[in-house]
C-alpha cells in the first residue's frame, strides 16, 4: 500500500445507524448496536478509529409525516439526512409489521434523496416476532438500497425472539461487521462512487455530499430566468 492510500485508509470513519424501532428497550436498536459496535471492533483492529452516529426515527415520526405532506424535509429530519450523507456506512434496522418493514422506516427512506447513499456501504437488518418473516430483509430491503444505489453486504441480519439466545445470531453480526468494513477499508465503495458518479442521475439540489449544484448555484439575473420569475 503506498502512502497516499495508507493516509486515506487510516482516516477517521463513521458509521450511521438508522434505527426505527419504537419501544423501550427496543430490539430494533440493540440488533443495530450489536452490529455497530462489531463494525467499530473491525476498524479499531485495523487501527482506524470510528466513531457511530445514531439516528432514532421514533422520536422525530411527527416530523418525517410533516415532511412528507409538506415535500420538504423540515430541521429535525434535514439533520438525520445530513448524518447520512457524512457516513461512510450505514447499518439500517427495522422491524417488521404484517410482513413488511415498518412505515415510519419507509418513511423516512422516501424522504432520502436517490443519490444520497451512492456506493454506501449498508448493513440491513430487521426484528420480528416469528422467524418466518426472516425474508422481508432480503425481499423488501435489499431491492429498496439498490434502488438507491447503496452496496448492501451479502451478510443480512433478522431476529425472532428465539435468536437472541443464539451463537448463530453473533456469528452473522461478526459476519456482516466484517464484510461492512472491508467494503470501506479497502476503498472500493469510495472509488465505485468516483468513477461512475458522473454516470448517475443526480437530484438537483440534493443532499447528496458530492452534489454540484443547488438553489444556491441558480443565477436568477438571466434573461430567462428573469422571465420566468414574471420580471
């Protein structure tokens, strides 16, 4: 490895965690903590340090129906798009209802930009109350992060009530904490993103970190533009 990318793989990394889980003590969040604190391991071991920001959908459920309605994300929800668009991965936790993910989970995801999560690494999860929704992960899931063109792992986690007892259960959170950072130590999400970034189609003024252009970059003095605007 020469210097260059020893520096960049040395570099600070964090981890975002999407939680929709709505008890208290929720199942939701403690899969998603198990997974995020493996990650952490992961990193610490390499020599990287990481650090994990956690986003709590349950708190802020007013506020993602209110910028559903309005299109527009309000402050609250403007600031949990943010630690996404930092993150350099993602594990995202949901339970399931009526087998399907929750709707403030989905919620949410339709408040995120298309090109917000490019080549983001992504842990998915999920908890449930039987083992035969163990599926909804890989069947409502995955096609929904590429959709979004994030790089789910291969590793999928779900948890019944009678996993959490089960050596098999840490087994794939090692699992799938292992292939999470690898994915980002290696630079392969990074460098998926440089060079095909140009190729995507991109939402104008995004959230997106690599977004070119926003509201900001408008020139509203064109003859056009002036037009437009009834002047």
């Amino acid at each position: 490895m020469n210097d260059t990318a020893r520096s960049t793989a040395e570099l600070p990394r964090t981890i975002a965690v999407i939680s929709a889980g709505v008890s208290d003590p929720s199942s939701t969040r403690l899969l998603a903590d198990r997974a995020a604190q493996k990650t952490l391991d992961a990193f610490r071991a390499a020599g990287v340090s990481a650090t994990v920001s956690v986003i709590e959908l349950a708190p802020i459920a007013v506020e993602i129906a209110q910028s559903l309605v309005s299109g527009v994300p309000n402050a609250k929800v403007q600031a949990a798009i943010e630690k996404l668009a930092a993150a350099d991965a993602i594990i995202a936790s949901t339970p399931v209802y009526k087998a399907a993910t929750s709707g403030l989970f989905k919620s949410f995801v339709d408040l995120i930009d298309n090109d917000l999560l490019v080549a983001k690494p992504v842990v998915l999860a999920a908890t449930g109350g039987t083992a035969r929704h163990a599926m909804v992960v890989d069947d409502q899931l995955r096609p929904l992060f590429a959709f979004l063109r994030a790089i789910p792992v291969p590793t999928s986690l779900y948890a019944a009530p009678e996993d959490w007892g089960s050596p098999e259960l840490g087994r794939r959170i090692s699992r799938a904490a292992g292939e999470l950072s690898m994915l980002v130590l290696s630079g392969v999400s990074k460098q998926i993103a440089d060079d095909n970034w140009s190729g995507y189609q991109h939402q104008f003024g995004g959230n997106a970190t690599r977004a070119e252009r926003s509201v900001a970059d408008v020139d509203f003095d064109t003859d056009l533009m002036r037009l437009a605007a009834g002047g």
